[in-house]
C-alpha cells in the first residue's frame, strides 16, 4: 500500500544523505517535497501540515548541525514523527472484563465487517485459546447471517443459531445470555452496515451498544477510501463511541492517507490490519514498523513473527537434523520453497527486509516474480519419489517428460537443478562445520518459533538489529540467507548468502 509513497520519501531522503553538510534551504526544499509526498498520499492537510511544522522545528534546530551526519538525523526526525503521527504504542484488543466480554463491529456495507469478525475470531482461538462466539446482527443484507455461519464452520468457531424474524437488539440480547450459559470468554457481534452513514443506522448501533454493553466497539473501516475513511471514523466515535479502528484491504494499492491520518484525526488507535483475503491474514498495528517499512528500514521483527507462525516446528526441527548429515534432497528444497510463499512470497520478504527495497524494484525488472515459487514447485511435484530423492538419476528422457508435465522448458528444470546442486553442496559444507548449523540460528527454523519478537524489538531499539535507526542498511553478514531461521533458501542475493543461482537476472552460480 505505502509503495509509492516510501519510492518519493526515499528519493528525498538520498538527496539529503549524499550531502556533508544541510543548510536550512536544503531542509525547507526536502520539506516541501516530504509535504506533497504526503498529500499526494491522501493524508489529511491539517496532519501534513502539523507533521512538517514539527519536523522543520527539530531539523533546523542544533540537533541537526551538530550531528556527523545531518542527513541521516532528518531521516530520524521524520521517523519519529512518522511514529508520533501513527500513535507511538501499537495497542492490542483489550479483553480485560469479566467473561463473556462483548465486541462490537460496525463499519459502512463492503468494508469487510464479516470476514474481519471471523478472522479475529480464529485469532483469538488459535492464538490466544479463548473460547469464541460470533453473532450476526445483520438481518438486512441477503445471506449475511449465513456468512458468518459459514466461515465459522470453515474455522471452526461457534456462532449463535439463526433464527428468523429477530431484530438486531433481540439477536444481542440471546447473544450474550447463550455465552454466559456456554462460558465463552468473548463474543463478537457483528452489526448491520449501510451504504452510507444515516440516522436508522445509528439509532440501531446505540440501541445494540445499550443491550450488549460492549467492553470494546471496533470501527471496520476500508483503508482504499481514503479521506473519507476519517470522516467516517469521526461521524461513528460521535454517535456510538468507538474504542479501535481495524484497517482492512491493506495489501490494496491504496495510498495509504487513510491510514496515516486515522490516528492523529480521531485520536482512537489502529488496532489491526487486514493485509489479505486469507482467514489468517490479519496483523497488529505497530506504529514503528509501519514507519520503518514506509521509509524502506525494512521489519525484521514481523517477519520474524510471521516466521514462527508459518513455519511448523517439528518439520523445521527434522529439516534441520537431515541438513547438519549433509542431506538436501528435492523434497527439502520444495519444503523451503513453500515456506517462503507462506511469508508472503518474495516481494513480502522483500518488504520486510532493511534496505532491500531497491532490490526488489530490480527483481521485479528481471520479472522474478511469485509465480517462480508456483513453477519451481510444480517442477518439482512432477518427478517421482525416487527421482526427488536422488536428483542424479535425471538424464535427458526425463528431464523432457518433467518439462513437459510441469509445463515448462527444460532450460527451467536444469535451473532448478543447479539452485539445488549448489545448495546442496552448501549443506554439506554447514554439516562438516562442528555444530555450525546449530550457530545459524537453528539452520533453516530448527530453532525459529523460540525466537521472541519483543527481544528483537528492544535490540532493533538498541540499535543492534536492522530496524534500530543507526545501523548501515543491509543485514549483518552473520545471518545467512538474510534470515537463516526463517525458513528462507540460504543465499537470497545480496543478504550474505551466495546468489540463488535459480533468480534470472540476479548473478549467475560458479560454472561447472
């Protein structure tokens, strides 16, 4: 979402950081790009314009002067206001009430209200083991009731029987009762929306609010409206009182304006984002990742999160075991190659990663895309057991028949087949190495879902981790494959491994 964005921020900023010394025309000239940066963002103008006032006060001030390098000081300052203007402290869902403790979801038609309701749901199932209620207040649009059923069942989360002719008010009401009875921990009403904002619509949310006592009211807003967003977020905080906003469509190509002035505008904080149509596709909101990853610092600690959530363990721990033998068969490789499609695949990593943003714009040049992942494995699913096992067998017959059933050419299998030669010949290397592997941060996630974010926030903090504003952007060359644990392929190009041979475009392997 923040693409363009974080492309105009960072020309700005190189700009500023090739220069040795910054007069104050240079900073009002960085100030004045930085200021349409963001209105073309669609971030609201009474924020972009308390935004820059701050940022001018503290770059024209003695900081700045003083600093060894004054570019890289604006590029702070802009940071922390960033981090100010998002809401400084990401801050959960608050469950702490009595059980069942009741959230309301209210939002405009279209804005994801439902999907939402039952991804915070799973959340709160798998995640936090809560026992989890949802119910549908919604008796005006077609199936919506059904919706919820059905996602529900899809991940598997109880929701209250359907009953027809039950008004919205009556639904609470049998809602809450069956919690107490059933000792759920929390339940999630979602309410009806309209098209637009108008006085039915808050009459029934305030007669709702009334019934259910609601610990939190959660704003479901649709982060690709822009301006309107705020306005609307304002118009339900007077009428019904919201405690949070949940931002969805933020993997959209969305501005981003609506997001960054949500916060400063209402004064009620981002609490979750939805980044995808996937039941799990739901993230905190952290106001100092969101910041680092506008301005290309990257967010080692979400990937690292979403690294201990996707990766399994116990795959992860036997991976790690074949590897420090010296093994690494097709099998394996495919194994990694879906692990890095649950990251987010390539441009998701990409993303998440410190100084890496130039990279990605060179790899999507060379058209490594996604879909490589999709190929590689496809490649792979069409040899045969044997055949995956001991990758010497494959002679030209069956390279051709693996082509051809993969629908690719052969030019691709023999790739594929050099990037695993050349991996393989690393793992051997790692596995001589006495306990090496066990160094890499558990090899390829042996050690991964240990790891704990809040650890690496302090460090990033500290400034010992990417993230942390004054380290040199690149990872440190002591983490293979940019993030050894994470289930990423050792040798992603330029983050300290050996180039991947199988990227085209992305330096070539040693020849044979």
């Amino acid at each position: 979402m923040f693409e363009s964005l974080s492309d105009r921020l960072s020309g700005i900023f190189d700009k500023l950081t090739g220069r040795g010394a910054l007069s104050e025309n240079d900073v009002n000239e960085a100030l004045r790009e930085i200021r349409r940066a963001l209105i073309e963002a669609d971030v609201a103008l009474p924020i972009v314009r308390s935004f820059t006032d701050k940022v001018r006060n503290r770059a024209v001030g003695a900081e700045v002067v003083k600093s060894v390098t004054p570019g890289q000081m604006v590029v702070k300052i802009v940071h922390d206001q960033l981090v100010e203007m998002l809401g400084a402290e990401g801050q959960p869902i608050d469950l702490n009430a009595p059980a069942p403790v009741a959230i309301m979801m209210v939002g405009l038609q279209g804005s994801g209200k439902t999907t939402t309701t039952a991804k915070i749901a799973r959340r709160f199932t798998q995640r936090d083991k809560l026992k989890v209620l949802m119910a549908s207040l919604d008796t005006r649009r077609p199936a919506a009731q059904e919706q919820l059923k059905i996602l529900g069942e899809q991940n598997e989360i109880d929701t209250l029987p359907i009953i027809e002719g039950q008004g919205p008010v009556e639904i609470a009401n049998r809602a809450m009762s069956a919690a107490k009875l059933g000792g759920f921990d929390v339940v999630l009403l979602d309410t009806a929306g309209r098209i637009h904002i108008d006085e039915p619509l808050m009459i029934e949310m305030a007669e709702v609010k009334s019934a259910a006592q609601p610990h939190e009211i959660l704003l479901v807003a649709d982060s690709l409206t822009g301006q309107d967003a705020v306005n609307l977020a304002q118009s339900f905080d007077e009428r019904v009182g919201i405690s949070g906003i949940v931002l969805t469509r933020m993997d959209g190509d969305g501005r981003g304006g609506a997001a960054l002035s949500m916060q400063a505008v209402t004064g009620k904080p981002v609490k979750l984002i939805g980044t995808g149509e996937k039941s799990d596709a739901l993230e905190d909101f952290h106001p100092k990742r969101i910041a680092d990853r506008i301005l290309g610092m990257g967010d080692i600690v979400s990937l690292v999160e979403k690294a201990a959530e996707a990766i399994d363990a116990e795959q992860a721990a036997k991976m790690a075991k074949k590897m420090q033998k010296g093994h690494f068969d097709l099998e394996d490789l495919a194994e990694q190659l879906k692990q890095m499609e649950k990251l987010g695949g390539m441009s998701g990593m990409m993303g998440m990663l410190p100084g890496v943003g130039k990279m990605k714009k060179q790899m999507e040049a060379a058209n490594v895309d996604d879909k490589m992942f999709k190929r590689q494995i496809a490649i792979i699913q069409s040899m045969t057991p044997k055949e995956r096992q001991k990758p010497d067998v494959l002679k030209a017959s069956r390279k051709k028949r693996i082509a051809a059933g993969s629908g690719v050419q052969v030019a691709e299998v023999n790739k594929l087949l050099k990037m695993h030669r050349q991996m393989a010949d690393m793992m051997k290397k790692m596995g001589k190495g006495k306990g090496m592997l066990g160094k890499l941060m558990g090899g390829l996630g042996g050690g991964m879902p240990d790891v704990d974010p809040k650890q690496l926030e302090e460090m990033a903090k500290s400034g010992q981790l990417p993230g942390g504003m004054d380290l040199p952007k690149g990872l440190p060359p002591g983490m293979p494959g940019g993030m050894g644990g994470a289930g990423l392929p050792p040798g992603l190009p330029g983050l300290g491994g050996p180039k991947l041979p199988g990227l085209p475009g992305m330096g070539k392997g040693k020849k044979r």
